[in-house]
C-alpha cells in the first residue's frame, strides 16, 4: 500500500533522513524505532507531506504521491495524529471530532463520521458536550486518534501514542490501535519509544 523509495528528508539544510526504503502492506501495523533526533518523526511528517522530500519518492496505492500537498494526502486516505496535544481544550468533544472533517465536501459528512466515533467510542460519547479540557490524559489521546478517524483514512501515522501517559492509559490506546487494525482494516504506521510494547504490538520494526 505505501512504498517509500531513497527518502532523504530534513529541515532547511539539515538532512536527517538518508536513503530510507520501506515496503508497507495495507492492513499491516509497522513501529518505528529509535533514539531521539534519530528521524523518526520526520519520517512521518514526509509520509504525510508536512516536510518535502529532497531527494526520493512515496507512492501511495499505486500512484506518485510524492509532490502532493498535506491536505492532498488526507482526501487520498492518509491522516497523521502527531506527539503533540492537538485536542482543542476549550471546545467540546463533539466539536473536536468535527473539526477532523473539516476537509470532507460536505459538512453533513462530518456529522455522520463523528457519530459513528460516538457509536463506536462510549467513553467520548457521555461527555460530548464536554471542554476537552477537562479530559483525562488517555480520553485526549483517544479523541485525537478519534479526530483523525473522521476523515475515514486507509493509513493512520501515530506519532507515540504513549507518551506522557499513565500505564493504563497507555494500554487502552494501544488496545484502540489494535481494534482499529484487526476490526476496521487500517494500516498503522506508528512511532513508539517503548521498544517491547511497540514490537509486541507490530506486525514489523523498523530501526
């Protein structure tokens, strides 16, 4: 589903990815490993077209999707939820996953999309109408992963789901992910520092 061919990727002048190959099958979860500042995130942040690539290719089902820009890549179906907190505290739940399909043609669709999240998601569904911000740590990580459902993407990037969460926060989201593969079909391309949980979760690692 997802090739990337001599990707080298940075910022600036600074090249941080070198020749990065990389075969992805659709339905597959694939973690990535490694220290900090080794390019990880970067590597996302191409996959999905937040940074341009400087030399290489990504090729999405079939098709060159290299010069495509982020908002391209979304409508095409793939969607990165990234490390920082992205839920917006003053809006309410509902109005978090609503902004998710922001790029949908109609905003009716949202509206469809977001309650099949509040179907499938009861903890998110009894506080709809509640700030994000009063959200515990591991509902906002559900709610940003949630957000980037609303656009019914194939390939979901998840920029280290765990970090910053309690224990058992951290297994309900990597519980999430798995339903998300093994029920709905998405292909999972994920960041992890927590080596033994992210290998124990993917189908393959990269280092």
């Amino acid at each position: 589903m997802l090739q990337i061919n001599n990707m080298q990727a940075g910022y600036g002048n600074l090249r941080i990815l070198r020749g990065i190959n990389m075969e992805i099958s659709a339905g597959s979860i694939v973690t990535l490993l490694g220290g900090n500042g080794t390019g990880k995130s970067t590597l996302l942040k191409a996959v999905s077209g937040l940074i341009p690539l400087m030399e290489g290719s990504i090729s999405f089902d079939g098709v060159d999707i290299t010069g495509l820009k982020p908002h391209e890549r979304v409508r095409r179906g793939i969607v990165q939820v990234t490390q920082a907190k992205e839920a917006y505290p003053a809006m309410t739940v509902e109005e978090n996953l609503l902004m998710g399909g922001f790029l949908k043609n109609k905003p009716a669709e949202a509206k469809v999309a977001a309650e099949e999240v509040f179907d499938k998601y009861s903890r998110l569904a009894e506080r709809r109408d509640k700030p994000a911000g009063v959200l515990s740590g591991g509902e906002r990580r559900l709610l940003e992963i949630s957000r980037a459902l609303v656009m019914q993407p194939q390939v979901l990037l998840v920029d280290e789901p765990s970090i910053g969460l309690e224990p058992r926060f951290i297994d309900m989201v990597f519980e999430i992910l798995d339903d998300l593969q093994r029920k709905d079909g998405k292909t999972i391309v994920m960041v992890e520092q927590n080596a033994k949980k992210g290998l124990a979760f993917a189908d393959l690692g990269y280092v």
